[in-house]
C-alpha cells in the first residue's frame, strides 16, 4: 500500500486517529444530547399531567364558586326579605310604643321630682344649665363682616332682610 503525501496547513486530511477522537467525542455529544432529551421529554410528560391536573382543579373552583355566588344571592334575598318585615313589624309596633309611652310618661311637677339619682338631673333653674350659649355667656348674635360689607355700618346694626330697598350689588 502506498502511502499517499500528506499535505500540510490548511489542505491537509486528517488522519484516522484524528477522525476516531473527534467521532469518539461525536458520540460523547449524542449520547449526551439523547440523555437530555429523554429528560427533557420526561419533564415534558410531568408538566402536561400537572397542567391537565390545574385544569381539572380550575374548573371545579369554578363551579364551586358558581355555587356560592348562587347561595350567597339567596341569602341576600332572605335579608332583604328579613329587612322588609322588621321595617313592617316596627311600623305595627309605633302606634303601642307610643301609646305605652305616654302611660307611662313622668307626670309629676318639676318641684316635687326626685332628682337625686343621676340619671334624672333637673335642668335650670336648681340644675344643669341648659341655655343656649349666646344667651348663658350673654353675647349677642353673631354677625358675619366680608369684604363688601366691611365699611357699611348698617349691616353691623341691622341684618339684610331688616334694611329697605333694593340689595346692595357686590362690586366687581
């Protein structure tokens, strides 16, 4: 067998070492590459049964939640309807309560009424002071001065509806 010249730089074949190392790294790669997509394939199967699973569990949250908007809008019927009879009971009821409150209503004359007890306090003039306030710190009514009537003194003295003639017309 003759041996063929080998060239030499970038024309040169390989030899066949050199074509068995890069085939054994050839297999090494495809080896490695059909282990990742057996696992890849496995993760593949796993994530479709949980998404079928999420699927499954969707569906029936979603019935379930169905069911309850369902009884929560009964339940909110039966309040109403409970409402509406309190409102008509309370309505039938008035006219007794205000009757047994005017039997029983206190009829005794202030001077006479025990006012020890402290829920029962009397009011003016043996007690509590229950006069309003302008006429209990003895000030007058208040009178509100603005800008348009702030040097107009018969708006101090007398209110607008007391004056005569026509309102006066802000100025612009």
């Amino acid at each position: 067998m003759t041996r063929l010249a080998r060239g030499c730089g970038r024309h040169r074949s390989k030899s066949r070492a050199e074509l068995r190392a890069e085939l054994r790294v050839a297999y090494g790669t495809i080896s490695g590459l059909l282990d990742q997509n057996t696992r890849l394939r496995d993760a593949h199967c796993e994530l479709e049964a949980q998404l079928e699973q999420a699927g499954t569990d969707y569906a029936g949250a979603l019935e379930e939640l169905q069911r309850s908007q369902t009884k929560i809008e009964q339940l909110r019927g039966r309040v109403r309807q409970a409402v509406q009879e309190a409102t008509d009971l309370r309505l039938q009821l008035a006219p007794y309560l205000a009757a047994e409150a005017n039997a029983t209503s206190i009829t005794v004359p202030p001077m006479c009424r025990d006012t020890s007890h402290p829920d029962d306090q009397a009011t003016d003039p043996h007690g509590i002071n229950v006069r309003p306030l302008w006429e209990a710190l003895g000030v007058g009514a208040v009178v509100i001065l603005d800008s348009l009537h702030a040097a107009d003194p018969e708006h101090v003295l007398r209110p607008s509806w007391a004056r005569e003639g026509p309102e006066p017309t802000p100025a612009a």
